[in-house]
C-alpha cells in the first residue's frame, strides 16, 4: 500500500545547524504515526515544514502521489494540512470563538459573522469536553485549556493531515483522555495524525507506527506492534540507556537547611511539617492533587498562607524567613519554562546570566561581557544545552533545550536549596539523565533539593528520602531504599486534592 503522505529527502539549514538532513517519512489515513527523537532531534522542525511556517532547503512532499508546494501556512492550509504547534500560539487578548477562527472568521456578505462564529466554536468546544464558554477571554485560561483552545482551532479546519507537536505537556489527564478519544474518531474518518511527543506510553496507546529521528535524519519506522519502549529509546539515543540508580540513598544527619512546621492553606495545605537537611535529596511523592505543586508554591510565596513556621539557613545557622525571602533563596525550575519567564528573543547567554547579573557587575556597574560570556559558555558544557553559539535566541532552541537554559541559570545562581517541580518534563530519556546526575552532584557538592515528579522511576533512581503526600499534607516518609511497591502503596486509594475541595 503506497502512503498518503510522503516527505522524502527533507533537508533544511540553520545558521550554524543542519536541523534536516535527508528526512524520509511516510504516513496513512487512518492511522496517527508518532514522531520521536531526542530533543534537538529536528521533529518541530520537520513539522514546521510540512505546516508551511519553515520552508526547507530541499526534499519533496506529496500527497496521494502527486508532489505539492508548501511555502507558507497558508499553503498548508490549502492542501488541508493542520498544525498544532509546540509553543502556544493562542492571542490571550481575543476571545476564545476569535482565536478558534483567527484565519477563517465565517463571513457573510464580507462581514464576519459573529453568531455562526459562535455555534461552530460551541460546538467544537462540546466536543473536546471544554468546561469554558466561547466568550471567555483566552487570558482568563488556565495553560491546558489554552491548549485545547488551539487543538480546537485546529479541528475548526476539518483537516485531511493533523500534526500535533506535544500536545499533552501541559494538559491533565481529564483533557488527555478526551485529546485521545477525539484523536481515535479522526482515524475512524481518515485523516493522517502525526503525533510528537516523548511519552513513549502515548504513542502505544494511540499509534499504529512509530519514526524515529536522530541528529535530523530518519533512524527507521515501526509497527508498534512489533517494537518495545526500550527498542525506541535505542533508537533515540543510538546506545544504551540504564534505568539504575545514580547515588545510593543516604542517610541524613547533616545539618538542617530548612524545616517547615504548621504550613496551612485553607481547602489546598493542611498542617505540613518537614525538614530538608544538607546536601540530600527529597522526593515528594503523591498523586497528581495531592498538593505537590501547591506546596511548592506556599513555600516559595507564589501563593498565599495561612499559618506557618519556615526556617531556613542562608549561612548563618536557622532563621525564620517569609516565603518571599526564600524565593529569593531557592532555584525554582518548573515545567513551565514560559511562566519562568524565560526572555524567548533574547540570546541564551542573556537567559543564562539573567538571574547573576549582580555577580557579573564590574567595578563601573557595567555586565562585564568577557565573564558573561565565560559563564554561559560553561553552562552550555555542563548542561550539554544543543546551541550554534551562546548567541542563538533562546526562542528558536528545541524545547527542550529551553528547559536546560532555565536550570542552568539558577545554577549560576548557586543557591543552597533546588526545589525541582518535573524538572524533566519534555526532555528525552537521555537529557532526563543528564539533568538527574546533575542532581545527584549538586547534592554531593552541599546543595539540598526537593523534588517533585509523576514518574517515580525517576524519584527511585535519586532520592534519599521521600516525603508522601495526599489530600494536603504529608502523611509519611520513607527512606531511600524502600521498593516501588512500597511508595506504590502510600499513596494508593488516597483520594487527590480535588475531591477534598468537593
Ligand atoms: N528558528 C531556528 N533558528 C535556528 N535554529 C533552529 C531554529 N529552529 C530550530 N533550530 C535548531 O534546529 C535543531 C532542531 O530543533 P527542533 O526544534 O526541530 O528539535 P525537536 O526535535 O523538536 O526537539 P524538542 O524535543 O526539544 O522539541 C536544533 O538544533 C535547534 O536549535
Ligand atoms: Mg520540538
């Protein structure tokens, strides 16, 4: 059976990257092909391609056999292509209805015609499950929902090829499982999905095949029938990647660099007590709702408090501090590395030295560019962040790379405490690890961390102790070396956070 897409010989240039070289892939109706690599592999690129935002330097498209052009969005649009792209697009000042029919408003006698704009968008938002109303303005949106504004805007098209380009980093698992079912009635219809993302437990769940990109050429396709998770990652990375621990767990008694007591948020933190000692690392453990991130907001002043005792050693021996002032005290690297407010169009070393700046001053008061220079160029090394010079913008740098540059310039910072929420949310396997062994050194260097992930693999493969939490507090600790079974059951049969709003 010949394919309904083929992109063959996809090759494209960027200063000082050969992001493509040679790219050959080839998708059916019907069918969602799922698209991996590691990050800096070249699949936003090829996408942007094949959405018509890049235009490639060589290689041919074609559909049902017959070769097309796409030189622009609109192209794209025209051969009944649509791209959900990895970084939102969405224009919070519009409304919802608008940003879903941004480039076809319906018109009538060339006036757009607001009530139909509306009944079409309601009726997609019915069907991806969408809780908010076709007039709220896209500001007022959590960052899932702005998703699923954009995936709606991108069914609005009714589309024959569906490119979605990690959809799901910032869903939860209620707008996931919709994604899913909306995704599987497009294959009933026949349109040709191509799905990127680095859940390998997605692309089983929803693919029939899977390419695999590495270094911007096509390493090979498989069935997913015929292929196991630990095969793709081979493919990936080109080599062996081990699931071992990193550092054994040690035990503390070290000295205690922060203690919390008494931390309550009405209805979100209940009576939460804990103490971070020197240079180890903290898994926070639970179920998503549990209140780990809501945690980690009380104690960084994100949001407010009720009550609470919070000591910190900045240098001096146990202090009480706000949570504001340990903000200021603490690296902070989230998933959301937009919300970190990472400068998109400025350099990366810019980004990198942003947080250091007073480090930096020379005796004028001036960035003494050699040393911000000298500092992001060691950075780069020890981050292995994937840049042409520390000059390329941050904005134009694959995901997951952004999320390197926002770890690294709070290591510029070198604060005593990390708090870490899914620090390695959108890295692949091989740049999980290398964020994780920078851990475990940071740890063996003084620096305490807590850290927050839905995989436990990864805690396991770190922590020296974990905290357990569910409904709000902390309900246990566990050493180092307890078994995943036996994390498995702290948490298990714990309702989350949300049914304890209700
Ligand atoms: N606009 C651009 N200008 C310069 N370089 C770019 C641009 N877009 C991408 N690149 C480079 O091309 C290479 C491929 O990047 P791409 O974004 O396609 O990777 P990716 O596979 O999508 O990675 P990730 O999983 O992190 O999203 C990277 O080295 C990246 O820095
Ligand atoms: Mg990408």
């Amino acid at each position: 059976m010949a394919a309904d897409l083929v992109l063959d010989g996809i090759t494209k240039a960027y200063p000082g990257v050969q992001a493509l070289s040679g790219v050959h892939l080839e998708a059916y109706r019907g069918q969602a092909l799922a698209l991996m690599g590691a990050n800096g592999a070249g699949k936003s690129t090829l996408m942007n391609v094949l959405g018509g935002i890049a235009r490639m330097d060589a290689g041919t498209i074609s559909i049902d056999g017959a070769s097309i052009e796409i030189g622009s969005p609109r192209d794209a649009k025209a051969h009944g292509i649509a791209f959900v792209q990895q970084e939102l697009n969405v224009v919070p000042s519009m409304t919802v209805a608008e940003n879903i029919l941004i480039s076809d408003f319906p018109t009538r006698a060339g006036l757009i015609d607001g009530k139909a704009m509306r009944r079409h968008t309601a009726a997609l938002l019915e069907r991806l499950n969408c809780p908010f109303s076709v007039d709220e303005t896209v500001e007022n949106l959590s960052m899932g929902d702005r998703q699923m504004v954009e995936i709606a805007g991108a069914l609005a098209r009714e589309p024959k090829i569906l490119i979605f380009d990690e959809p799901t980093s910032s869903l939860t698992n209620r707008e996931k499982r919709k994604l899913f079912e909306v995704i599987l009635s497009l294959k009933q219809q026949g349109v040709v999905i191509i799905y990127v993302t680095h859940f390998l437990d997605e692309i089983f769940e929803i693919c029939e095949r899977v390419t695999v990109l590495r270094n911007g050429a096509t390493v090979g396709t498989r069935m997913m029938g015929e292929v196991t998770p630990l095969e793709i990652v081979h493919m990936m990375l080109g080599q062996n990647h081990s699931q071992e621990r990193l550092s054994e767990p040690r035990s503390g008694g070290n000295k205690p660099l922060l203690t919390v007591s008494g931390l309550n948020r009405q209805g979100v933190l209940a009576d939460v007590n804990l103490e971070i000692r020197e240079g180890e690392i903290v898994g926070l453990w639970g179920l998503l709702g549990s209140g780990r991130t809501e945690l980690v907001r009380a104690l960084t002043g994100l949001d407010p408090i009720d009550a609470g005792d919070l000591r910190f050693d900045a240098g001096g021996g146990l202090r009480t501090v706000t949570p504001q002032q340990l903000h200021r005290q603490v690296g902070l690297v989230t998933e959301d590395r937009r919300g970190e407010g990472l400068l998109l169009p400025q350099s990366v070393r810019q980004n990198l030295s942003l947080a250091s700046l007073g480090t930096l001053l020379n005796s004028f008061l001036m960035i003494d560019r050699r040393r911000e220079q000298a500092l992001a160029r060691d950075l780069i090394e020890r981050l292995g962040i994937k840049v042409s010079n520390p000059a390329q913008r941050v904005g134009t740098l694959s995901g997951g790379n952004q999320q390197k540059v926002v770890f690294g310039r709070w290591l510029a910072t070198r604060p005593r405490l990390f708090i870490l929420d899914e620090p390695t949310r959108g890295l692949d396997v091989g740049a999980k690890n290398e964020i994780l062994k920078l851990a475990v050194e940071l740890a063996r260097s003084g620096v305490s961390i807590l850290m927050i992930s839905s995989e436990i693999e990864e805690l396991m493969r770190v922590c020296d102790r974990y905290l357990v939490m569910s409904r709000g507090r902390i309900i246990e600790e566990l050493s180092g070396s307890s078994a995943k079974s036996q994390l498995m059951d702290a948490v298990s049969g714990k309702a989350p956070l949300e049914a304890l709003a209700s």
